[in-house]
C-alpha cells in the first residue's frame, strides 16, 4: 500500500490506491479531501491513480496539506447540503490551507472542485458565482456533452481547445448563476472553461459548466470527470446511451493534465 | 430529573397488580397472544413489557403467519447449494462466498405502507433501513435496486405517489453515495392505495468482515449510537397514553419516520471503521420495533443476558415514556456490543465522525433481558421469547372459487384479442404499445438516480441486470437483477412466481453472471383470507420448488402482507432478487447493439408458442385471463450456462432476455440501446415454431434470449447451441445505416419515432426533467 495512506485512515473495504507506476508522475502527489458526507472522494482517488499520479487522502478536520502538489475537493452531499450546498465544509480547517496555498503568488496550488467541490469552491469564494437548484427542481443523472473552452489552465491542458467529451453529471443544485458583470468578465477573460453541448442540464447561466480562477490554478465544474476514467465504468455503461461501448474515458484527461503540467513545470 | 413525568409500570408492580386493564388489542396483540404473554411471564407484562412483545409480535416481525411456508426455503436445499453460502437466512442479510477472499451480501425488503402514508419519508427510510441491515454484517454497501409498483397512471393519487417515492428513493441513496443500478416499474389499478416501494441493497466484504447480530461476553458493553431517540415512527403511540400523566405532551407523531441520509453516510463510515480495526464484537441496526428488536434479538443470539438502563438512551424528545422508547423507530440508529477493552477506541472512532453514542448497559450471565428506568426494573423478560418464539399462525387457505374461471378465460378468442396488426399497421401498433406505461421507458425515474458513484457501475439500467465491479485488480463482480411478474402469478401462483424466479435468473445469466443466490420479497394481500393465503402458500412453493432445480438457495428476504384497500387485495407479488458472480465484469454484455457491432447477426435462442395469456400486449388491450407461459427451468439453467460461456468467450456482443412485450419490446429496446437499427425477417422462425408473426412479436413464452453474434463467431456460436440442443435461429442483421427496426414484409419503424414515443410517456405524466 502507498506510504501517502497513512495521512489518515479511510475506512475501506478494498483499495482503492495500490501503489502507482514507478515514473515521473508517480511522484506528484494529489490531495483528496473527504468531508463528512463526501461521496466521490474514493473515485477522485482512483482517477488520480490511474491518469499516474499519487492520490493522497486528506481529512476535512486538519489544517495541513502534507505536501501534496494539486488538491481536490471531490463531490458528494457535504454535511448533507445542509445551510446551503458547500457553505459548512467551505469552513473546514483543511479548506483555510487550501484557500492560502491557491491564492500564494508563487506556485499557487492547483485546486479542481469537482459538483458539491466546485459548490464549496464558491463558497469560499475561490471561484466566482454559485449554485442553485436545477430549473426543473430535480435530481438529474445523464451523460453530458462538454466542451473544453479554456485549455490553457491546469486541468485541462492535455485537451484540444473547441475539443467535445462526453462525462456524467449528476446533481440537484447544478445551476450556475452569476451576475451579469461576473458572467462578462468570465467571457472576456476566458474562464469558461467547460460548456454544456446539446443540452443545458439545469438551467445554467451562458450554458457554463465549469469555470477557473483568473491564474487557471483553480478550477470547479459540475459533471464528474472522475466517473469517465475507465472503459466499462463510465457513460458507455447505462442509459440509453448514445456513447459507443469502447467509449467512457473522456474524463481522464483533466487528471492528467495537472499531472503533466506539474512534472512539466 | 426529580419530577415523575408517568406512573412507572415496574415489574415488582406487575406482579401486585395482576388485574390492570391493558390496552393489548390497541397495540395489536390478539387475546391468544395476550394470554401467552402472562404464561411465559407468570404474570401480567408491565407496561414497557407488552410494547415489546406486542411489537416483536407483530406480523411484521414475527411472520407468523408466514413462517410455516418459509420454513421450505431451508428445506428445499442441497450441501451443493450451500457450498458457497456462509451466512443463511435469519441474520440481517445473508453472505455468499464469490471467491478471491470476497463476500457479499443483499437482500430486499418492502416499505410499502409508509410510502402510501408520505410517499418521499416512506421511500427514503426504505433505502435507510435496508442500506442498516448491509452495514450489520460487516459490508460496505455499494449499490441499491428499487422495483416500484404504482397505481394507475392516470389516477389523481399516482401523481401524488410515484414523484413522492422517486424523489425519496433518489434523495435518501443519491446521498448515501449508493448507485442504484436497477429494480422495476409496473402501473397497475391494483396497487391503487397500496402502492409497492421494495428495496434491495447489496454490500461487500472481506470474508474475516463478517459480524452478525449477537451479544456474548458478560461484561461487554451495550452501545447505542447514531441518531438520537425521538418519537417518530411510533405506531401505537396513543395507546400507551394510559402510561402518562402528563395531558400537554405531544400526542400526535408521525408514524412515518423520517430520514436523515447524512447522518446515516456518517454511520456507514463510522461502522466500517469500527469493523476495519475489531471494535465490536456484535452489532444491530435498529428498524422495525427499535430498540425492542435490537436488544432481545442480540441477547437471544448471544449466550448469557443483557442488562440495560433506558435512562441512558440519549432522546431527542425528552417526554418520551419507557414503552415509546423501546418502540420508537427512529432513523439512523445502531447498536453494538463492545468490550471494555475495546471502548476507548470505539469512543474515539465516533468522535472522529462526530456520532453521538450512550453505553446503555451489559451483558450478563442472567438469560435474562433486563431493563430499568431510574433504578427501578420494568423488564425482566427470557430475550428469546420476545425475538424468535412469537406466535405461529397455520392460516387456512384453499384455492379460491374463482381461479377456474380466471383460467377458463383465454386472450385468444376474447373480445380484447379484436385486431391482431400487420403490415404497416404493425409498425404503428408496436410504436403505440411501446409508449404504453407498463412498456415505456423508465429513464425519466431512473435519470433521478446516481447511478455511477463509487466508479464500479458496468451496467445499470436499462439493462438486463446492474453489474457492480467488486475487485478492482481481478475484475470480479456480481450481477443483480429484481423480476416479479405479478399477474402470471395471479393466473397461478405456484407458475407465476416460477416464472419470475426463471426471469431473474435469465436477466442475470444474459450479462454473463453466473446466478448464485436469491432474496425475495413477498407482497401480498392479507393472510386472513383463504384466497390470499392460497396464493401465498404457493408462489412460495414455487419459489422453494424453482431454487432447488435451478440449485440457486434462498439467503434471506421479507414478507409483507395486508396489502390491500377496501377489501380487494394486490396481485400477489412476489419479487425475485437474483445475484450472479462474473469473473470479469469488464467482459459484461448489454442488451443492446453498439455502433461497431454493424453487421453482426441477431438470433433467437429458445422457441415461441402461442402464450399471450397473462402477457402485456394483453394488458394493453385490457385482459387478465388464461394460464401463464410454461416454466421450464431445466432449459432455463441450460441457457443461463450457455450465456455465460457466450459471454466469457466473446461469442455474444450484446444479449437481451426476450420477456415483458415479447419479441417485439426486446428488438425494440436492443435497437434503442445505442441507438442503432437491425433488419429481421421473421417468417422462418415461425414457421418453425408453428406460430404467426403476431405471436411471435408478443407472445411471452420463456426462456428466450435475442443475442448479436459478431460474424467471426458464428460457427463457434452455432455448434455451441448445437451441442446443447437449445433451439436458435437467425433472425436478422444490424444495420448500423438504417435507423429504423425494419420487420422484413411488415413494417420499417423508425427508430427516432420509436424513441420519442418510448421515452416521452413519464414526462407527460409527471412533467419533463433534462432530455435523457
């Protein structure tokens, strides 16, 4: 089992980060924080794991870090949405280094928040705007055609600009609003960095599904990339599907992209 | 607390007061059982004593009336059968050895009643209390299923119920971090008011994980911990205002409990770290009868006593009496049974999760379950009277008068069998009866549920059966299907549960998984009528019966009676949940054809008689008559064996079981499932089978399996079935160019036509959510 476990205990049946490839990515270290409620904190695990990298658990109640090189804060039902989607764990010991360490003026953390973490990401006002529920008020679980507007930030750069992937969403508080200034100068300044293809699944604002911090360090989306990581576990799995069998890995190129990017720099 | 809040009804005052009237028949008990009670006592039960036993008693925790029947499910089986099963029926959920050090567990239960009194609570606390008994053995769960009966669609009170129970199932298990990965839907004018919530939940484990249910070692520690003690779910509530003094305490709760999914997250997480470093030596979820069933049925399992003070019992409504502590049924509850040793770690585990815990008591060396309120004993009772010896009732039943007639009343030659399509009528006819609600897809339900957290989802619905990746290195998983049919069942019960039992099977063998062990939950109407009775006695024969052909044991399940309104009882509906092993999950087949499978022959496997009795085009014309489709389970075993080899060695890319709507609905949905058409000319396999097209595209007759056999593997493919002697023919091609279902010399459906009416029906019932 990989030393990095040892940050705390996650209660598992299983393992769900055996020791990664010995290779240059293998030694970055990607911290995942789990909050009581977080959901998808194993997944954001193993989607480290397999795009190479070292997944380091982190707990919600420790203020530190323990070296890791990108964070994640993973989706899920923190304190069970309770308040307000992500305004709990937005106050979270571990979230006051991840807020510091993303606004440092050298080497700021790269931070991906992925649906209840792009929720807490707002909150903390790392990112702008915030989440309201979806406009037809319910929980919805579909595969969703994205395009990757922005390549020039830390998660995405292994994509093509204008480049469409296919990855779950799934929530019920998924609409993004902004005002009309916040959602101007997210345009102008290119940090929309995922967009709702074909269909606007909630409502969102300018059809955004993700976007980044001015610097392209932080970056939240609402579909879950860390769910298409894996032929036969990701969209081409269920539904009435319109992806082909083969398919259902587009995701996995956001984890490779910090992981590259942090090697590369 | 210095102020006496009721009159205590200790055991010492019992014992003085043999003559006080108690509410018994209020809280349930007959006077048969009532008299028992003072037998096994020697004396009148206190109080806290008769809400005890009048809910350990009750139908729903004793099944006295069915347990006589159910005894089968032990007896109908093999040592072979057992080989793999390491925990049978009577724990909280039963345990199956699927190899590589792995174990996992299932089983399904209703939650029927609630879900009509307050459709969200009711559904949500079903996938909570379920998703408890997982968590009891040691497992972490990792997917639920949910079939859904409803009343009509169009029936003012559907609109009220199904949303209710859709937005209470998705947000009690999409909160949990639980995939649903499948279960049913059926609309019927029988489940008017008594609508069908059951859920099945399934968990993992390493094979040293397994904990059951037992409280052992005198001196260990009586734990309860979770959500605090509130008075919610409490049914007998008002009756045991006899017990207070006090006229402004809340009178009236609700006796639907309410769910707290966070909280229950948090207890998954806590319990499995408290399983992960041997912190408890037994445990118990706490549902139906609270802490009445948790403490006697853990003292009854376990070898000495136990001794517990209910003062300590941490409430979140501080009026509640003794009896209403023991009976509430609130959510998210656990008990444990803890050594001293152990109880610092176990204190530290739930202040790192922030879980309110009290130690209520011990475990003795007395055989007794005590029980005391500010030092004085109000129970003293043998636990195992309270938990396992609870009446037996041998009801009567006897087939009912009607059956004859019901069976006398074939679809063929009925006024419903008025126009049998062809030709291009055939096409509108098959697009309309897609649409229909029973044939309809259910994406607009299932899009509600997160069906891909924890990442090991390879299929869910609409596929034959979920499929859950269990070991990531090996690949090995398990397969989960839920089938019911219940008005074959109703046409003859011993058949139609037969006949559900082989659909659950085939659903499962048809992704390639091997089946190896059934949960079932039987839904049926009150067992004080000898029709109803009959019906149970023999879908539970069959199910019995069916297990032991097929050599598939029965590791656990519920029962759930009285389910009927105004005297008219529900179609008997026993539901089947089967769970298969796949070595490799990643080899797991969908029911459709993908793009890349352009060309590849469709065939037929099993033959097609005239059995539209029972069938849904039958519903959809409006009949319910005849006798069901013969069940043959050795052909089924020998296809569900074929299926899996096909599926291990390549031979099949895509297989969907031939089953509701017949061959029609099964060329349908394999078309829609990528989205990609297939030619069929059907006239040689009629012929052969001596049947005319319309029969053959609706008839119902089982074990029929429509596979896409890539071209390179055709000969493979046929000798195999050859070999075998299972009848297959070919049926057709996929074109992945057409975009429709063309029926050679009938009808070309188009398959966005298809689509649109298939997907549109919920919405327009229950409003649109995001396209699919």
């Amino acid at each position: 089992m990989a030393e990095s476990l040892a940050a705390h205990e996650v209660p598992l049946v299983g393992d769900f980060s055996q020791d990664t490839p010995d290779n240059a990515l293998a030694g970055v270290r990607v911290g995942v924080i789990t909050f009581p409620g977080t959901l998808d904190d194993r997944d954001a695990s193993r989607a480290v794991r397999l795009a190479g990298g070292t997944p380091v658990p982190l707990w919600h109640d420790e203020a530190n870090l323990h070296d890791v090189d990108a964070v994640i804060v993973p989706g899920g039902f923190s304190y069970g949405d309770y308040l307000r989607a992500g305004a709990i764990a937005a106050k979270a010991a571990v979230m006051s280094k991840v807020v510091e360490a993303a606004q440092a003026s050298e080497n700021p953390l790269p931070v991906l928040g992925i649906c209840n973490g792009f929720q807490i990401l707002t909150e903390t006002h790392l990112l702008p705007g915030s989440m309201i529920k979806n406009d037809h008020r319910k929980f919805i679980c579909r595969d969703q055609t994205l395009r990757i507007e922005n390549n020039q930030t830390f998660w995405t750069s292994d994509f093509e600009a204008g480049q469409d992937i296919v990855v779950p969403l799934k929530n019920q508080d998924g609409q993004y609003v902004a005002d009309a200034k916040t959602l101007e100068v997210l345009e102008a300044e290119n940090r929309v960095v995922f967009r709702y293809v074909d269909v606007n699944p909630n409502g969102s604002r300018n059809d955004i599904a993700g976007i980044s911090n001015e610097r392209g360090n932080v970056v939240g989306l609402m579909p879950h990339p860390e769910h298409a990581v894996e032929p036969c576990f990701g969209p081409s799995s269920s539904g009435f599907g319109t992806v082909g069998l083969r398919g259902g890995a587009d995701g996995l190129g956001v984890f490779t992209s910090v992981l590259n990017k942090l090697v590369g720099a | 607390m210095s102020e006496k809040k009721f009159n205590l009804d200790t055991v010492e005052h019992a014992a003085a007061t043999p003559d006080t009237e108690l509410p018994w028949a209020e809280l349930g008990l007959k006077e048969n059982e009532f008299e028992d009670v003072k037998k096994i006592l020697g004396r009148r039960p206190t109080a806290a004593e008769l809400a005890m036993y009048s809910v350990m008693w009750s139908e729903h925790c004793s099944y006295k009336s069915s347990k006589v029947h159910l005894k089968q499910f032990g007896a109908k089986v093999t040592d072979e059968m057992k080989k793999d099963l390491m925990v049978g029926i009577g724990e909280n959920a039963g345990v199956t050895n699927i190899g590589n050090g792995w174990a996992v567990t299932f089983k399904i239960e209703s939650h029927n009643h609630p879900s009509y009194v307050e459709p969200y609570q009711g559904a949500a606390t079903g996938v909570g209390g379920i998703v408890r008994d997982i968590i009891s053995m040691g497992a972490r769960p990792v997917a639920v299923m949910d079939p859904l009966r409803f009343g009509a669609i169009d029936h003012p009170d559907t609109a009220r119920v199904l949303p209710g129970v859709v937005s209470g199932v998705g947000g009690y298990g999409n909160s949990l971090g639980l995939p649903n990965i499948g279960g049913e839907v059926e609309f019927d004018e029988c489940y008017q008011a008594n609508p069908l919530v059951n859920a099945l939940a399934v968990g993992i484990m390493r094979h040293e994980d397994i904990r059951t249910a037992n409280a052992s070692g005198t001196g260990n520690k009586v734990i309860l911990f979770g959500a605090r003690t509130g008075g919610d779910g409490i049914g007998g509530a008002s009756v045991l205002a006899s017990e207070s003094f006090d006229d402004t305490k809340p009178s009236k709760r609700p006796a639907v409990q309410v769910g707290d999914p966070f909280a229950e997250k948090v207890l998954i997480e806590c319990c499995l770290e408290l399983f992960k470093g041997s912190v408890v030596e037994g445990i118990q979820d706490l549902g139906a009868a609270g802490i009445s069933c948790a403490t006697s049925e853990l003292a009854s399992n376990g070898d000495g006593g136990m001794h517990v003070d209910l003062t300590k019992v941490l409430l979140r409504d501080p009026t509640l009496t003794p009896g209403e502590i023991l009976m509430s049924e609130s959510q998210e509850r656990m008990m444990a049974v803890v050594t001293p040793a152990n109880l610092n770690r176990f204190e530290e585990i739930m202040e790192k999760w922030d879980v309110e815990y009290s130690v209520l008591g011990e475990v003795t060396g007395s055989g007794r379950l005590t029980i005391e309120w500010e030092g004085e004993i109000i129970v003293d009772v043998d636990p195992k009277t309270v938990a396992h010896d609870g009446p037996t009732y041998e009801r009567p039943y006897a087939r009912p008068a009607w059956q004859d007639e019901l069976q006398a009343d074939k679809f063929i030659g009925s006024s419903a069998d008025d126009a049998r399509p062809t030709g291009a009528e055939l096409g509108e006819a098959i697009k309309a009866f897609m649409a229909a609600p029973n044939m309809c897809s259910k994406s607009w339900i299932t899009n509600q549920y997160d069906r891909y957290v924890q990442g090991n989802t390879a299929l869910s619905m609409p596929d034959d059966s979920g499929v859950i990746r269990v070991d990531e290195e090996t690949g090995l998983g398990v397969a989960l299907a839920t089938d019911s049919n219940p008005r074959f069942t109703r046409l003859d019960p011993y058949e139609g549960a037969k006949a559900s039992l082989a659909e659950a099977y085939r659903n499962v063998a048809t992704v390639g998984a091997r089946p190896v062990a059934v949960s079932d939950c039987l839904n049926f109407g009150s067992p004080e009528d000898p029709d109803v009775m009959w019906q149970f006695a023999e879908a539970v024969r069959g199910i019995a019966d069916g297990c032991m052909e097929l050599g598939v044991p029965v590791t656990g399940g519920n029962v759930s009676l009285y389910n009927q309104t105004g005297g008219k009882a529900i179609n008997p509906t026993p539901v089947v949940a089967m769970m298969g092993v796949m070595d490799d999950v990643t080899r797991r087949t969908p029911s459709g054809w993908a793009p890349e499978h352009d060309g590849q022959a469709l065939y037929l496997l099993g033959t097609t008689g005239d059995e539209l009795d029972g069938s849904e085009w039958a519903r959809y014309k409006g009949h319910l008559g005849g006798l069901p489709p013969k069940v043959d389970l050795a052909a089924e075993k020998l296809l569900g064996d074929m299926l899996v080899n096909m599926s291990r060695d390549g031979m099949i890319d895509a297989a969907h079981d031939v089953s509701a709507g017949g061959l029609a609905a099964a060329l349908v949905e394999g078309c829609l499932r990528f989205g990609v058409g297939a030619r069929v000319g059907l006239g040689e396999v009629a012929e052969r089978d001596g049947v005319d097209t319309f029969t053959l595209l609706f008839s119902e007759s089982l074990g029929r399996v429509v596979v896409s056999v890539p071209r390179s593997e055709e000969v493979r493919f046929k000798d195999m079935c050859t070999a075998r002697n299972y009848p297959f023919a070919r049926i057709g091609v996929v074109d992945a160019e057409s975009n429709a279902l063309a029926i050679q010399g009938e009808a070309d459906i188009d398959l966005d036509e298809l689509r649109e009416a298939h997907e549109g029906t919920l919405a327009r019932h229950f409003g649109e959510v995001a396209p699919s």
